[in-house]
C-alpha cells in the first residue's frame, strides 16, 4: 500500500478496490500493529513505476501515451476490419446470384451469424446494420423490398471501405464512423468545428433496452440554423445526465462536432443559463421532404433527421395518422406512435411540431400550442 496515494496493489482476483486484503492492512497499519520490513523486489518496481508517472507531463486533451503503440493497434484493427468487408463482400454477391426467394428460410441463422463476424472483426457499426436486416425479414408484406434496400446500404458501405483513399476527408469520415470507429471527446473539443449560437432545443427521444439506454437530444441554432444531435449513453438501470435544457429552451453556447460528410453529431459547452424560446419557424411538408433528401445526399446512411413542420394537422392516413399542411401534402406519423396527446393540442387546429423523419414515417417530440411547447 502506498499510503501517500492512497493506492493498492494486491495479488488477489477482486474486483473491488480497494479489496478486502488492502482494508485488512490498513486497519492493522492504523493500529500499529505492522512492523517495519525490508521492501520486497515487486513493492519497490510498483513504488518506482508510480513515480515515474507523476513525473510524467500532463498530457493535452487528445493526446496519445504511446503513439507508436497506438499506430500498431489501429493498423490491427485496420486489417481485422479489411478482412471483415472482405467476406461480407463475398457475402453479399452470392445473395445476389442465389436471389432472395428463399431467403425467410435461412435469414436469422445466416444474418445473426454474420453480425457476429463483423463485431469479431472489429466493425459494430456494419454489425448494427446487419441486425438491422435481420430484423426486417418476414416483417410485413413488402419486407423484401426493405431488406433489398438494408442489403443496398450495408453493400455500399463496404465498397466505400474499399474506396476510402479515394474519397473526400469528410465522407471518409463518414464511412468509418459507419463501419465503427469512434473519435474521442477530447479531439473533438480540441479539433471539432465549433459554433457558437442559442441552441433551441427541438426535442427528445430515448430509446431503452436490456443493455442500453440512448438518448438523442437535437438542437437547432437561432442565428445559425445549424442542426445539432447530442447522443447520450447509459446502461441498462442507470440514470441519464441530466438534460441540457426543456424542448422549448434556448441554451447558449458552443457546439463542437464530430468529423463527416454530415456533421450533426456535436458536444455541448454552455456558456449561460438557458432560457425560454418563442415557437420556431418551420417547413411545410414538401420543403421537409426536399431538406431529408440533400442530407441522404451528403449521408447516404442517414438514419434520422430533425425536422420543424409548420401549421399542420394531424388526420387518418389509411389505418394510421400524417401531418397535413395547408396545400394537402403530409408526412405520415411512425405507425404505432401514440397520436393522442397531438390531437389534444390541435383540436383540429393547425401546430407547429418538431421531430425525427426516417425511412418509417415522422416521430413527433415536441408541439407549440401558441409559444407554449408541449413534450409529446
């Protein structure tokens, strides 16, 4: 025990630290009942090792201990993730030649197992989408389109792996992000583009589930107008950092963004405290619908994008319900979302309503009765 840490060192399994051991010694030491000893060999490298990191220089933000070492695992990872796209390439060309006909057949034993390849290879991103594939077979009618439209993606991604020298510094960004590789907050902060503005916060969504809990919080700058996502992370039973600000508020202060083709993905430095907004602006539906496309062009595997639907009313769409703007045109609502607390808002009036458009309809989060916003 190095009592001027405190810090321990013991050869016993525990995952608790301290361990029992480490207690026990310091309740004897407090009582004085251990005697002076020569140091044993191992104590005096530990002793000596923790001083020589405290007299290390404190790193910067960002900064890599061992860059050589750090070069060497990311080379690793680099080839495990080659070989990865490799046979999911291999993959991919024997369904096209095989057809999907029987597809429903063998579809979770082949894809569960190919998920799994992908996150031995050391590529969670294209895992996720796998599983994503997975889930689409049998679902639905035209579950063959929409499994043809997932393989599409998950093929397109690969052959930009495969292309990645070639490809602008943002959209390979983009293509690494997708495959899995992650940038560290302290590079971001340092390195990210950063924009400073009041931050409306258009809403929320958490999505849980056994091991995870995922928190999207999407910002929209006042002056700016840029679009913000804040993601956040806990797992499964564990509370959530608490919130920047209420859907609703303006929080002030600096974004920095991850790197890609799309930057939306950003860290938070407030600067002031939040504040109350007025309702914002928005688009009508044919506008919102032509904003998704130009982010599906910049992203091709752009999953969500926030969106701000002005003076629309919710009303039936087949067996589910669509925001209808004044020139007839509507964007339908999630099936399955509960559509009762916007029909209270409404009355059949027309609302403003924020939130999240991807390829299964619009996911309502917040709506402004007069400047009033209501969390949906």
């Amino acid at each position: 025990m190095d009592l001027e840490g405190p810090a321990y060192k013991c050869s016993c399994p525990s995952r608790k630290f301290p361990c029992k051991h480490a207690i026990g010694l310091l309740l004897l030491w407090a009582q004085g009942e251990v005697a002076p000893a020569d140091v044993p060999e191992w104590v005096g490298s530990w002793v000596e090792q923790r001083a020589a990191r405290a007299e290390r220089p404190e790193r910067k933000p960002g900064e890599v201990a061992d860059p050589i070492a750090a070069q060497a695992r990311a080379a690793r990872r680099a080839d495990r993730v080659s070989a990865g796209m490799a046979e999911l390439a291999s993959w991919l060309d024997d369904q096209v030649r095989q057809g999907l006909g029987g597809f429903d057949q063998r579809a979770y034993s082949e894809l569960s197992r190919l998920a799994a390849r992908m996150v031995d290879a050391q590529a969670p991103g294209v895992a996720g989408a796998v599983r994503r594939a997975a889930g689409v077979v049998g679902r639905g009618h035209n579950w063959p389109g929409e499994l043809l439209e997932e393989l599409s993606l998950i093929h397109l991604i690969v052959s930009a792996h495969d292309r990645l020298a070639d490809l602008p510094p943002a959209l390979a960004d983009t293509v690494q992000t997708r495959i899995g590789w992650s940038t560290e907050t302290a590079r971001v902060l340092v390195e990210g583009e950063r924009v400073e503005d009041d931050w409306l916060v258009l809403g929320r969504v958490i999505e849980p589930d056994d091991r995870l809990t995922v928190r999207r919080v999407w910002l929209r700058g006042a002056t700016t107008g840029r679009l913000g996502l804040i993601l956040t992370f806990a797992a499964a039973g564990r509370p959530l950092d608490p919130l920047p600000g209420r859907p609703g508020e303006y929080v002030p202060g600096a974004l920095s963004f991850y790197p890609g083709a799309l930057p939306m993905r950003a860290l938070l430095t407030q600067s002031d405290p939040r504040r109350p907004a007025p309702r914002p602006s928005g688009f009508s539906a044919r506008q919102a619908l032509a904003s998704y496309v130009e982010s599906v062009a910049a992203d091709p595997w752009n999953e969500r994008w926030p969106l701000v639907l002005q003076d629309v009313r919710p009303a039936r769409y087949g067996e589910g319900w669509a925001l209808v703007d004044a020139d007839g045109d509507g964007l339908e609502i999630l099936p399955g979302w509960d559509v009762w607390r916007l029909l209270a808002v409404s009355a059949g009036d027309p609302i403003t309503v924020a939130g999240e458009w991807n390829r299964a309809g619009f996911r309502p989060m917040t709506c402004w009765h007069g400047d009033r916003p209501v969390i949906l």
